[in-house]
C-alpha cells in the first residue's frame, strides 16, 4: 500500500511539474522577446547644429557624425542650420556633399529656429539632403553659382535654383514651390521623420504626440568650439588687433613678459581666424603697417607723420578685411577707436613710465639735463635721463635736434625746456640717439 501511495504521490508531482512547465513556456518567451524589444530600441535620431560659417572644423564635425550615425545604426542625421556662408573651398564643399548623398543613413535639414537662413554653400547642401524644412522666418537661398554636380540636387531645387541663385527665398515661397515641408520646431520636424516612433497621448484637450524615438545632439569637442569661434568675423579681426597690440607694447618691455604671451596666442588666433575667412590680403597686409606705424611714433613719444598714415590704413583695412562680409558697425568702432586711442594715447605714457627713473612725483625733473632728440620749435620731443618726453620752448627762440636742454617747469605730460650750457654737464647726443 505504501509503494502504491508513493507512485500516486510522485505521479501526481509530475503532473504538476508538467503543467508547470506548459504554462510557463508562454510567458517565458514573451519574456525573451520582450528583452529583445528592449534590446533592440524604438531608434536614436542625432542632431547636428551648423551655426555660424561652415568652415574647416564643421565640416569635418559632420562627417564624423556621419560615420557614428552609421556605426550606431541611427534612424538618420538631422542638420539644424542656421548659416550664411561656407569657408570651405569649392573642391571641400563638394566632398561634403559626396559624404551626404552616399551616407548609409538618411541626412535631412532644418532651417530653424525662426529667423534662420540657410545661404551660400550650406544653401546649396539644402539640395542633397533626403527632406528639408523650415520653420516660419527662415530663408533659403542667395546661393551663388552653382558648385556642386547636378545629379546631386533634387529635381525641385535643381529647377528653383536659378531664382535662388542671387536672392532669397522666404518660407512661404519655400512652401509654395515645394522646396520645403513646414516645421515650426525641431520636435516637430523630427516626429515626421521616417521611422521615428511616437504615441498619441489623448489625456488632454486634444491628442498629443509623444515621442519614443531619441533624440542625440552631438556637440563640437571644447577646443573645436574655441577654434570655431575664433574663425568668425568679428572674433579673428579683434584677435588680430589685440595681438598686434599687445606686441608692439611688448616691444618697448625687457624680456619677454605677460603681455608678449598673451600677444602671441592672441594675435596666432587672429591669424587663423582671417585664413579661414575671406580675407583680402591686402587689407591685412594695411592692418600690419598700421601696427608698424604706430610702433614708430610710439618710439619717438609723439604722435607724427607715421601716426597718420596708420590710422589711415587701420581704418581701410578694417572697412576692407572681408570679401562679400561687412563687420558692424560696434566691431568696428571697438577695434578702431580702441587701437587708436591705446596707441596713441595709452601706450607712450606707459612707455615713459616704463624708462623713466622710478622717483616718487615728478618735481625731480625740474632743472634737469637732457638733449633736444630733434627741433623743438617751438614743440618737440627731448630726452631726460634716457627716456622720450614732449617739450616746448620756455622762449621763442628755437632749440635745434642734438642741443642740450634744461627743464624749467612741468605742466601735465609737456615738459617746458630753455637751452643749456654745453659745459654744465649735459648728456651727449648718444643718449638721445639710443632712447626709445
């Protein structure tokens, strides 16, 4: 009777275990494909901002995102731009557009937020890209000629581009012409992209779409953004002037000090800046006499001859800098009236100071040697204890460039001198000769 119990006990146990088995079957594979729907992810969409020139580093920024889109096997690649001219060459730009129109996921634009524009070349990369749209105040076009190959461009904007060629094209006319799809925002944008998942949230008012798709925006590495920044228009022409200053400040300095470091960043900044630019060579090449003849007047103490003819070519030369890019108005007020008021004000009072013999006030100076570094007739430039000072004639008589000179009074900056006797000990000519 016990062997009977047992065998009804362990077949009614293996019963158990078999349904068991059978009922957890099905939830252990909803299970496993739940798992890999988790695995697998409703997609990723990245997003690229164009902002600012397309130069060298953004170009090189979206092809890499490219490469990760890819390598991710993200739904596709959204360009957000907001640009009104490529810096890249020709033959650059042209690459690029290769890059979008063979790229293993799709590439679309959106000329966003309002107010945006999308001009020149990146204009251009409008036409290659797999869907575009604008949001309301945006434009599109100004496009110049035409740089890339006609099997790149869609049949639409292939046909709209004569009438974008020299001019813009406003949203609505974008709309109308087909050229664009209409998406106030970038959500909005995204949520009609092909494969992008969303829900319909029917809680409130009116139903709502939620996304589920990601959105990725990849961003620029610090040091290309600081580049970046450095090659725009107003940011390399003030970098520029600033170096430029801080250098020939540098001159007049021993050793190489705080201002010479700073001046050398600054000003290599500046040169990399204008080269990614349009810049004329010309004009720069004025900016650098300015710079030179500044340092001139800077050395005799007074503003002359060399003076006038930098603040000449400092004003072209800024008015000039870029080809088909005008710099404001407060940029160029900002450089040309900072340099020349630090140049010619600032900068030989600092020189003076630097030279002159460290003694508290200046009462010291009365009744002091020097040498007339050239005519003081009846104003001039003499030397006192080595260093570059203005004068004017106590009297009417002239002092002649090389004679020695004693100072009689002191009013401001402007030293008032009378002709010494040779025999009181005066310095030579040499000194005068040597004195910055």
């Amino acid at each position: 009777m016990r062997i009977i119990r047992r065998v009804r006990v362990l077949s009614l146990a293996a019963v158990l275990l078999g349904a068991a088995l059978v009922m957890g079957l099905p939830a252990a594979a909803a299970s496993n494909t739940t798992g890999v729907a988790a695995q697998a992810g409703p997609g990723v969409v990245d997003v690229v901002e164009v902002s600012g020139y397309l130069d060298p580093i953004i170009a090189d920024f979206i092809e890499r995102s490219i490469d990760k889109a890819v390598a991710d096997g993200s739904l596709g690649l959204v360009l957000q731009v907001n640009s009104s001219r490529a810096t890249i060459d020709d033959q650059r730009l042209r690459e690029l557009a290769d890059r979008i129109a063979g790229a293993g996921v799709p590439v679309t634009m959106w000329v966003g937020p309002s107010g945006s524009e999308a001009r020149g070349g990146v204009g251009q990369l409008a036409g290659v890209v797999t869907d575009l749209a604008l949001a309301p105040g945006s434009e599109l076009g100004d496009l110049g000629p035409p740089v890339l190959p006609a099997e790149h461009l869609t049949e639409t904007f292939a046909e709209a581009y004569p009438s974008m060629r020299s001019s813009t094209v406003s949203f609505a006319e974008a709309i109308e012409l087909g050229l664009a799809r209409e998406a106030p925002t970038l959500p909005f944008f995204v949520l009609d992209l092909p494969g992008f998942e969303y829900e319909i949230d029917e809680s409130g008012d009116e139903p709502v779409r939620v996304p589920v798709s990601r959105v990725r925006f990849a961003k620029l590495a610090l040091l290309d953004q600081f580049m970046h920044v450095a090659a725009s228009p107003a940011v390399a022409y003030l970098l520029f002037l600033v170096g430029g200053g801080l250098l020939v400040f540098e001159l007049y300095t021993a050793g190489v000090g705080i201002a010479g470091g700073i001046g050398a960043i600054t000003f290599l900044l500046g040169c990399y800046g204008l080269a990614a630019l349009p810049a004329r060579g010309w004009a720069i090449a004025l900016l650098l006499v300015a710079m030179f003849g500044y340092a001139v007047d800077i050395q005799i103490g007074v503003p002359r001859v060399w003076t006038v003819i930098a603040t000449v070519c400092l004003v072209a030369g800024s008015l000039t800098l870029f080809a088909g890019v005008m710099l404001s108005w407060i940029t160029l007020v900002a450089g040309i009236v900072g340099v020349f008021a630090g140049m010619v004000a600032g900068m030989p009072a600092m020189v003076r100071t630097r030279y002159g013999t460290p003694r508290i006030g200046r009462d010291w100076m009365i009744g002091s040697l020097g040498v007339a570094r050239d005519d003081v007739d009846p104003e001039g430039v003499v030397v006192i204890d080595g260093a570059p000072w203005r004068a004017r004639t106590q009297r009417a008589t002239p002092i002649s460039g090389g004679d020695p000179v004693r100072v009689m009074a002191l009013e401001g900056l402007i030293l008032t001198v009378e002709p010494a006797d040779p025999e009181d000990g005066s310095p030579d000519e040499s000194e005068a000769e040597n004195a910055p």
